[in-house]
C-alpha cells in the first residue's frame, strides 16, 4: 500500500540529514516540503520568527501543542539549554510515531516528551503528571478550532504565569478569528503580530505573540 506523506517526510530526513544535527534535520524536511510535497510545518520563514521568541525568552518549560511531524518540535528543542523541557502534545498515533524518529534522528530525545494523546486531555494533567506548575512558552499549532478553549482551560489550570508567553500559527491563514478576538481585546494579554507567509507558499499568514499578564 501507498506511503503516507509523514512516512515520505521522515525518509527525506533518514536520506539526506546527519544524526545529531538538529540544523540538517530542519533543511532537510524544509527542501522536501518545498520541492517534493507541501506539509503543514511552520516552515522556515514562520520559524525564524519562532527562533526569535525562543533565544529572546531563553524557556525552561515549553509546551507545544500540535507536534505533527516534530519540525517544530526540533527547532525549539535545538534552542533549548540542556535542562530545559519540551513537552508537546499529538493525538494522532501515526504522527506520534513519525515525530518520535524525527526527533531522535535530531538528537534531541532526552529535551523533548512526546504525549500521544489530545490536549484538552493532558492540559488538566500537567501539574500531577509531569510536576509542572507553569509554562514558559506555549505553541499553538494544533486543530484552530482547539486554540481558544484550550487557552481558557490552560488559565483555568493556573498553568499561565504572568510574563507567560503564548505564541499561535495560523492566525491568518487557515485563520483562529475567535482566539484573535480574544487575546486582542482581553485585559490580561498583551498581543502583537508578526505578518509572515503560509508555509512554503506566498499566501499571506502571521504569528501572534500573547503575554499572559496575570
Ligand atoms: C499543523 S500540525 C502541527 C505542525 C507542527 N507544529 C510543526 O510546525 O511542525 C497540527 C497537528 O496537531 C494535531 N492535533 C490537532 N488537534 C489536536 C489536539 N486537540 N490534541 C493533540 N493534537 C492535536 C494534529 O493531529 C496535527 O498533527
Ligand atoms: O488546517 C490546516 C490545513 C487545512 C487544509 C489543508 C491542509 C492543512 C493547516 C494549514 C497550515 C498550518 O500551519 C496548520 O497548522 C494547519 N493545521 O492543520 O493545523
Ligand atoms: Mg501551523
């Protein structure tokens, strides 16, 4: 039977990246995604944008919902000091599986805990499971529909701190309208945006940045 798209993502990686090196792993499914197939990573122009929100807030805890493939998963990872923490979260056990390969091929197992399961699920378990009381950086890149009830469970399970960062893919193409109208307009985010690209595409897209003020 046909492979699937992650399966051909991950060979591109297991082909033409070095084990270890975060750096070729992020090139290698970036120039599959660009000139084989298109798949919904950040991609390298939103993942600059990334990078600059991860090295700015330097985070202990991280969690990233929505892990896919692991691309993201390793362009945080590889930014993190050794004693930091990635937790990311994918409901779909084929990704899952493809995720875990991804990362280990990075090198970066022992930053990174991958959770098979769906974050409205695990959200609530943070603190009795992984003894995490609350996060420094949140990744939203999960189903968009998922971006504003899992903000409100996540304030509602005291995991955002003040100075919490919350940053979302996706805000303008497929588009979170009602996330966006949320932290824009709430006392208690400080939002911006950064306009970017759709992954691998000239359609517009953006990330938006979110401080949690307590
Ligand atoms: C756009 S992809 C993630 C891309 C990844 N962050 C990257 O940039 O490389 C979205 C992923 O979120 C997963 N997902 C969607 N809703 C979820 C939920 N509620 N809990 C866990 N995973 C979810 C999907 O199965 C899919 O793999
Ligand atoms: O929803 C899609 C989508 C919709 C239709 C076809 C393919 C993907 C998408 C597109 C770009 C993204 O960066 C992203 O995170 C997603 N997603 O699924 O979460
Ligand atoms: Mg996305």
């Amino acid at each position: 039977t046909r492979s699937t798209r992650p399966q051909r993502l991950l060979k591109a990686v297991q082909k033409n990246a070095t084990r270890g090196d975060p750096q070729s792993v992020i090139s290698a499914i970036d120039h599959f995604c660009r000139h084989s197939e298109w798949a919904m990573n950040i991609g390298d122009e939103k993942g600059t944008i990334l990078d600059s929100v991860v090295n700015e807030l330097n985070p202990e805890k991280v969690l990233e919902l929505g892990t896919y493939c692991g691309y993201s998963t390793v362009r945080i990872a590889r930014l993190l000091p050794p004693g930091a923490r990635l937790i990311t979260l994918e409901f779909n056990g084929d990704y899952a599986a493809i995720a875990r390969q991804v990362i280990t091929w990075a090198g970066l197992e022992d930053r990174v805990q991958l959770v098979e399961g769906a974050s409205e699920d695990w959200i609530p378990r943070m603190k009795e499971h992984f003894g995490i009381e609350t996060f420094d950086l949140v990744f939203l890149d999960h189903w968009k529909d998922r971006y504003l009830p899992d903000t409100k469970l996540m304030e509602d399970c005291g995991l955002l701190r003040k100075g919490t960062v919350l940053l979302a893919d996706n805000v303008i193409c497929p588009g979170v309208p009602d996330y966006l109208q949320y932290v824009r307009n709430s006392l208690s985010y400080k939002s911006c945006y950064f306009k970017s690209h759709l992954e691998y595409t000239k359609a517009e897209d953006g990330l938006e940045k979110s401080v949690f003020l307590g």
